[in-house]
C-alpha cells in the first residue's frame, strides 16, 4: 500500500540593511525549511511554486506604488498562506482571503493573488557621512526608486515531487528590476560586458549625469578586474538616482549587485561612489561589531586607490581624501566611540596603511589578502582575529600597527608620493596646483579698471572679473589628467581639464566675476586665495587750486582738484567743476584704495572779473585782470564760453570714467 507523503515548506525573504553612509551594504538571503511526514523519501523531481510581484506607479499617490503580488500552483500543491510587509494595504485578493497571520489560499484557484499598496520612501535611521536630505528610496509619483518588498510564504504539498519556489519582480510599464531595488519609469539602459560580468546602468528621464555613461563603465569595469576578491556576479545593476530628491547618502547598494548612486557623482573623484558601491558587490563576510568598520573602510580606501590608478585623479586628491582621517579620534573597533563618518574617514586611511605595510612586508600581498581571508570564514572576525590575519598575510610589525590603529585612537599619518610608489611599485602623477605670487598673473577688469592687481585677499568692486593665471605642476613620474573645479567659497563655478606630463608645467587662466560684495575663497585644487568684494565707494575731494594765481584776459586758467581714496575698495565717481554756481565740466575717476589723484580742468578766459570755482566741498577764487583787449561775447561765467577741456594727469579711459593715477 502507497503511503501519502505531505511535505511541508516555509520561505522567508529577509532583507538585512546594514545602512551605514556615502556607500551603504546590506546583505539579503532566502531560507527554506523542509518538514517530511512520515518515513518516505523525497525524490528528487520538483514542481515550482512561481511567485511574481509586478510593481507599478501610482502617480496620483505621490510616495507610494502599488504591487500585484501572484503565485502560480502547481498541482500538488495542497496549502499556501502568504505574508506582506507590515505597512502594505490590500486592495483585491483573487484566491486567498485573510488569515490569522497573513492570507491563506482556498485551494482552488490555480493563480490566486493579492494586490496592495507599499509606502515607497524610506528615509535613513543610521548614522554614516550623509548629503543634505532623508531619503534612502523615494517615489515622486512620475518616477520611483523603490526597494523590492519582501514578502514571505508557507507551504504543504502532496506525493513525491517536491514543490520549490521561484520568485522574480516585473514592472508594469517602463521600468527595471534588479535583485533587491527597483526604478519604476521612463529610463534609457545601457550594457557592458567585461571580466565575465554584464553591467547595467539605468538612467532615469530625469537624471543628469555628472559623468558620461562610457566612464562610468570605464571606472567600474576597471576596478572590477583589479578587485580580486569575492565572487564577481553575473549581472551588477547600476541605477542613477536623479538628484531633485533629497537623497540622505550619495549611493546605496543592497542585495547581491544591486545599487544606486547619485546622477550628480563623478568618477574623477577621489570619493568615487561608483567604485565604493561596487566593492561593497564583493565583501562576502559576516560582520560583528569589531571588525564593522571594514566594511566601509575598504570600500572607500578601495575607490580611491582605484581612481587614482586608473589616472583620473592625481596623488594630492587621493592624500587629501586618506589625510581626512588623520584628525578622528575614535576606537575603529568600538562603534559607540564613532562620528558619523569614521569608517570612510579613519577607517579609509587604516585600510590604506595597512594595504602599504602589507606590501612591504610580504612577497606579493596587499589588503585584497585580508579581504580574501574574510570572505572565506563561515562567521565573522573579532579585532583580535582580524590582528592574526594581518599577521599571516605579512608579519607581526603590521599586525601590531593594525592594533594599534584598530583598538586605539591613534591614526597613521598620511605617506608621501615617494612612499606611495616604493609601496605600490608604481608610477604616479603628482598634479600641484598654484595661484600666481606677489601680484603677477593676476588681473582684474570690469566697469572701472583693466590691469593686474596686486594683494592677497584680493580687492575688488562689484561686478569686476577677476582672473588668476593658475599653474599645474606634474611632479611625478607618470603623466597626469586634471579635471578640476574653480570653487568660491566652496560652490563649483566652473571646471578645467587637461594632462599634464611628468617633469611639466601647464599655466591655466581661471576667472570669476563677483556680483555682491562679500568675502569669498577662491580654491582650485590645493590653491586658495582670499578675495573681498565691496562696493565701490565715492571718491573724496581734498584740494582745489588755480594757476597762474593773476592771471590777465588771454591767459588759460589751470584748476587742480586733488581727489583721494580713503576707503578698502575701488572709489568711482564724477568731479564736478562749478564756476560762479554753474555746472561747467565733470570728470569721472577711479582710484585704487588709499590712492590720491590730481585732475585739472583748463579755461581760456577772456574777460576781467572775480570768478568763484568749486568742487564739492572745496572753493577758490581768481580774480583776472584786464591785459587790453577783451571779447564781451564770450564772458568767463557765461553760457557761451568757448570749449572746456579737462586734462587727467596720467590716465587711462574706461568706458564713461577715468583712471587717476596718484604721485
């Protein structure tokens, strides 16, 4: 007689989320437990239990999707009760109708199913370098950049073909599903091969890449071959979040080769977010509390180191992003001593130390040796057993310093280029940027002045544009490509481009205009020159004079204002020669700060008289006697006098004013 065997099975979906800054890692797995009753054997067919969760936007309803949740029986199939995340909201079930702990199959439909609606957003609840805003996973309503909802499932089957789930996610619509996350929207996807490995870059409609696609699979597939660890995944999906969310960290990597990074990151950077989010792809380890720190340490040293190599960033920004974590004083191995961003901090710059010091003293090992190693344990590692793996992969002088900047608050100090290269066997750009000294290549024009400028800070008027004839300086042994940033006070307002080769110098004129007074910082590179902007102020009159002082009908007049400038910035304004009350010439000038000028004005005149000149504040008067003829016609003081004209001792015109040179 057939004994009926019925087989009982329960699947959970569990994401765990470690959430942790600029790269976040999670790990994900499914469990499977298989109960027998009876003493039969299982045999080896199996039928399939098909799950398939279909998301699809809700634009009506802003910062949620909806998700059709269907399962496909087979015909053994005796029980299924299914569970849904806790915040969804069922909206239509076909087949299946509310249980004690979730919804419970009737038996009878062949491809029941459950449709509910998910909360899309989530926000960040753990600490770690973050942007300005909140948001892990977002949904705008025209777009989603979602997690995929993990739901979980039990079940009983009948005779000896054994019933085993298969799950995958579809969009409805245009949209993409990867392991663990999913955009839901209009996109364009492109694909690269490379190392064994497909590469998946989604770009939303509404995502403006900082980088070009080319480099950025450029960037990844490079640092992919050069990461020797882990397993390489078949298929990595990489998502460009659009960046009119307010994203709470700069990329996200969750499942097994799933993640996102912020359209607006750059591969030419020594933070280099593609790269982090990748090596997070490769560690296969199991965390404990003291050897937490790894995890984003390795990642961020790793997409520095990589950028660096691959020569799309010189050896000053990937020192300066290393000599970042010179200035933390926490205990690596006991989170509740951490900032928010000791891991990629510190943390980047003890991965890094280690990785020199393993080089040296090993035949061929780096830290990918200590990363293998971990990946290769069934649990995770304590400090102490993280010590002894240093130690084997090199010698006990590393494994010590390791501890010491492991379980201390000690940091290693950031090491040269020189010692970058004896450690890494390499070549490397050194790219040195500088501002010109002492005056020299530095230039200012505008409304008011064109010509060098001298000083640090800088003294300008608003509006002026200033330009500095900046100097690249490769002095490595390889050659080096800038892409560089003009920042003023720390906003990017332009960026320059070129390569240098070793031993060489490249002049780079960067310029800015400033339209509202202030006190700004101009950095390019490691250069930095202070500028105060202020608006220009009115120049003073301190003198007024007249030659010859008897002058006789026929003589020319010579009045001398002397104009000076008392304030911190330019001095514009009119001179106005008055005679006798009337408005007779105007002059505009400009002057340096704390400069004095002098401005003449020249008058023929032509009849006798006293006659009364002004200049703002300041007055004289001449009294011209009469040397024999005179032409009452043209009276001194009257409107029809004959042409005025002014004369600036050493000038330059620009535009309506003049420059006034002092002595």
């Amino acid at each position: 007689m057939k004994r009926r065997v019925v087989v009982v099975c329960a699947l959970s979906v569990v994401a765990l989320a470690a959430l942790s800054g600029t790269a976040v890692a999670a790990t994900a797995e499914e469990r499977a437990t298989n109960v027998s009753v009876g003493n039969s054997t299982v045999d080896a067919a199996t039928e399939t239990l098909e799950i398939t969760q279909e998301l699809r936007l809700t634009p009506r309803r802003p910062g949620e999707i909806t998700v059709a949740l269907q399962y496909g029986t087979p015909d053994n199939l005796v029980e299924l009760e299914t569970t849904l995340p806790p915040d969804a909201t069922v909206t239509a079930t076909d087949g299946f109708s509310r249980g004690d702990g979730g919804y419970v199959w009737d038996g009878e439909t062949a491809d029941p199913s459950v449709t509910y609606r998910l909360p899309a957003n989530r926000t960040r609840d753990r600490s770690g370098p973050r942007s300005d805003g909140e948001y892990l996973f977002a949904d705008t309503g025209p777009w989603a950049l979602v997690k995929i909802p993990q739901v979980g499932a039990s079940w009983t089957w009948r005779g000896g073909d054994r019933v085993t789930a298969a799950r995958q996610t579809t969009v409805a619509g245009e949209g993409v599903a990867g392991d663990r996350m999913a955009f839901l929207g209009a996109h364009t996807e492109r694909r690269r091969t490379a190392n064994g490995q497909t590469f998946r870059l989604v770009v939303p409609e509404h995502a403006n890449l900082a980088s070009s696609p080319g480099d950025i699979f450029d960037s990844v597939t490079d640092a992919s071959e050069r990461l020797r660890v882990g397993t390489p995944d078949d298929s990595v999906l990489m998502i460009a979040a659009p960046t009119t969310v307010e994203w709470s960290v700069f990329g996200l990597q969750t499942g097994e080769s799933d993640f996102w990074v912020r359209a607006s990151e750059r591969v030419d950077s020594a933070n280099n977010v593609w790269v982090h989010e990748l090596v997070h792809t490769r560690q296969e380890y199991e965390q404990t509390a003291e050897t937490q720190w790894f995890t984003e340490a390795s990642a961020s040293y790793y997409a520095a180191l990589f950028t660096l190599q691959q020569g799309r960033v010189g050896f000053d920004a990937f020192s300066d992003r290393l000599r970042a974590g010179e200035r933390q004083s926490v205990i690596l191995s006991d989170p509740a001593t951490w900032s928010n961003d000791a891991p990629y901090r510190k943390g980047a710059l003890v991965a890094g130390d280690i990785d020199r010091r393993v080089r040296l003293a090993s035949d061929g090992g780096t830290l990918q040796s200590v990363l293998r190693a971990l990946n290769a344990r069934e649990d995770g590692a304590t400090a102490a057993e993280f010590r002894r793996i240093v130690a084997r992969v090199s010698d006990e002088s590393v494994a010590a310093a390791t501890d010491r900047y492991t379980t201390t608050t000690d940091s290693p100090s950031m090491w040269s280029s020189q010692a970058h290269e004896r450690a890494f066997d390499t070549a490397i750009a050194r790219l040195i940027h500088e501002f010109p000294r002492n005056g020299s290549g530095q230039r200012v024009d505008g409304l008011y002045r064109n010509g060098t400028v001298g000083g640090d800070p800088v003294r300008l008027a608003t509006g002026e544009r200033l330009t500095l004839d900046a100097t690249v300086t490769n002095d490595g042994t390889a050659a080096g490509t800038y892409d560089t940033r003009l920042l003023v006070s720390g906003v990017s307002v332009d960026r320059y481009r070129g390569t240098v080769d070793p031993g060489a110098q490249t002049t780079v004129p960067v310029a800015h205009t400033f339209g509202s007074p202030g006190n700004y910082t101009l950095s390019f590179g490691g250069a930095r020159r202070s500028v105060v902007v202020r608006d220009p102020v009115a120049p003073t009159v301190v003198g007024l004079d007249a030659a010859p002082t008897d002058p006789t009908v026929g003589d020319t007049l010579t009045l001398t204002v002397t104009v000076r400038n008392g304030g911190p910035t330019i001095a514009v304004g009119n001179v106005t020669l008055g005679q006798n009350g009337t408005a007779v010439a105007t002059e505009r000038v400009v002057l340096e700060p704390g400069e004095r000028g002098r401005l003449t004005f020249q008058r023929p005149v032509r009849a006798s008289g006293t006659y009364r000149f002004t200049v703002a504040n300041q007055t004289t008067s001449v009294t011209v006697r009469d040397g024999g003829a005179t032409d009452s016609s043209l009276p001194v003081d009257g409107p029809g006098f004959g042409a005025v004209t002014a004369v600036v001792a050493v000038l330059v015109t620009l535009l309506s004013g003049r420059r006034v040179r002092g002595n």
